[in-house]
C-alpha cells in the first residue's frame, strides 16, 4: 500500500449536529468554538478535574496520586495535581460523532426539527489546528470511553487511567455507559500559553522540599507537607476572569466542513434556505438526512 493510500485509509469522518444559530455563527464569522468541559451540564464529565478544590475530596485525590501514581514520589505528586490545575482551566473541547446517522442523535439534537449536521475528517481539522505554534496550543483527537458508572469510585479510576495513559487530558475521555450511542470523538485543545504559570506554581511549591522531607518521619507527615504546599500553590485562579470558550479562525471553510446535511424531520422551505447558505460560501450540500426514508 503506497504511502498516499495509507493516510486515506486512517482518514476519520466526523459528524457534528448543531443549531441554526451556531451554524450560522460558524458560516458567518469563519470560526469554530470550543468550550471548556468543566462547564458542560453533565457533572461526570471531567469529574477528577471538578473535584480538585473539595476539602471532601482533596486529600483522597492527594493519597491517590502519591500512592498509585507515582509511588512515594513528593515532586512528580505535586508537579501532577499542579498540571491537573492547568487542563481544569485551559482545556477546551468539542464533540463529533464518527457516526453518520443515529435516531438518537436527531432526535435529542433536534433543535425543532432544524438541526444541520455538518461532516470533516481529522486530517481537515488536523490541518487547522497542525498551523499554531506548539508553545500557543497543543490538540488531541480522542474517542471517548464509555466506562464510567455512578457507583464506581470515580475519582480512583481516572487518577489509575492518568497512570496508564500518562495524559492529563485522560478525565476529559471518559463517560457514562448512559450516553454510548453518541460514538463520540472528542476534539481537545490546550492553551499551553498559560504553562509557565503552571511552572512557576511547580517551582514554588517544590522549593526545597528536600529539606523538609528528610526531617519528616512517615508518608503521613510527607503528604501533610504535599497538601500543605498544594494549598499554598493551588486553587487562585479568579473563574470568572477566565474565558470559558476559545475560538479558531477557520479562514477557508471548504477546506474545513466536508459535507452539510438537514434534520430528517425538516420542513422543505428550510432545506431550501441551508442549501442556499452552503452554494453562497462554496460548501457541499448533501440534502436531508434520508434516515427515515421508505426503500
């Protein structure tokens, strides 16, 4: 197989179903939003990184990480909480499906019968995304898991799955078994501009914890030190000056969106208006979604 073939065949569709109104603000404006997880309305989704701050839940996180993670290692603990810190607040993601047409997903994504669903591949958002500078912003393009339940101990398994995956976007991929016929693929972009800050949190909460540590006596004292200096260094980001959405220029959207189609339950005038919307900016229109059509 030559090389060229080889790239077509690990070429990856992606549908996304949206509103009018956020398809006319992609068509109009020449640019996608992605949006922090930690905000979305499903409170499993990232849900180590919500718990970061809970006095309920800190220490729990802290013991975890120091024990299972990176065994009775003080440093690569807190340099990791600290990088936990950092993907809470400047991460930011949106959500495909590698699956043209779902019943479900119409039907839930309806919008009054006049959702549009718009069609890329990862090699197109890879194009878009490939174009920034690494020190501005990093990308991942991930399926989702569907292994969380509400009676496990969350908190235990993502901080296991950050030690298999050693990605700190590892909670971002993870979701209940409720929600798997999305087949969802999950777009995520890091604003890595805002490390160093994260660094310089790392350098002062480690400064001369070697001192310290060797006049301590037990792992106990040591992760009293870890959640001592973790207070010190963690947790003073000001949420409401930060921005919850982050948006790329999409300066050619042909190159970008791939194909358009309309909600199957979609009346034919409105067919009509997203057709001439696509001709207007060079988009190809593929019609309604013929899902529910008689063979």
């Amino acid at each position: 197989m030559s090389e060229q073939n080889r790239k077509l065949v690990y070429c990856m569709n992606l549908y996304r179903i949206i509103s009018l109104e956020t398809f006319v603000d992609l068509i109009h404006n020449k640019h996608e939003r992605y949006v922090r997880p930690v905000t979305w309305e499903d409170t499993y989704e990232g849900y180590l990184f919500s718990e970061l701050y809970n006095p309920l839940y800190k220490r729990k996180i802290i013991e975890d990480m120091y024990y299972n993670v990176c065994p009775n290692n003080y440093r690569v603990t807190i340099d990791n909480l600290l990088n936990l810190e950092h993907a809470k607040w400047f991460v930011y993601g949106q959500s495909w499906s590698s699956i043209r047409d779902s019943d479900a997903m119409w039907r839930i994504y309806s919008y009054n019968k006049h959702s549009v669903q718009i069609q890329t591949t990862d090699k197109r958002v890879k194009n878009i995304l490939g174009k920034f500078p690494k020190d501005e912003l990093k990308h991942e393009i991930k399926r989702v898991k569907y292994d969380v339940d509400a009676e496990d101990d969350i908190l235990h398994k993502q901080i296991i799955q950050l030690k298999q995956t050693r990605s700190t976007y590892e909670p971002f991929l993870h979701k209940r078994k409720a929600f798997r016929h999305e087949y969802e693929i999950r777009i995520l972009l890091d604003d890595v501009r805002w490390f160093p800050m994260t660094e310089m949190s790392r350098m002062g909460a480690n400064w001369k914890i070697d001192e310290t540590v060797n006049r301590l006596k037990d792992h106990e004292e040591i992760l009293e030190e870890i959640e001592h200096r973790l207070d010190e260094y963690m947790g003073h980001w000001n949420e409401k000056t930060l921005a919850t959405e982050y948006y790329i220029d999409i300066t050619d959207l042909s190159k970008y969106i791939s194909g358009v189609r309309v909600n199957p339950f979609a009346e034919e005038w409105y067919v009509k208006l997203i057709e001439g919307i696509c001709a207007e900016y060079n988009i190809k229109f593929n019609g309604k979604s013929n899902l529910y059509v008689d063979r």
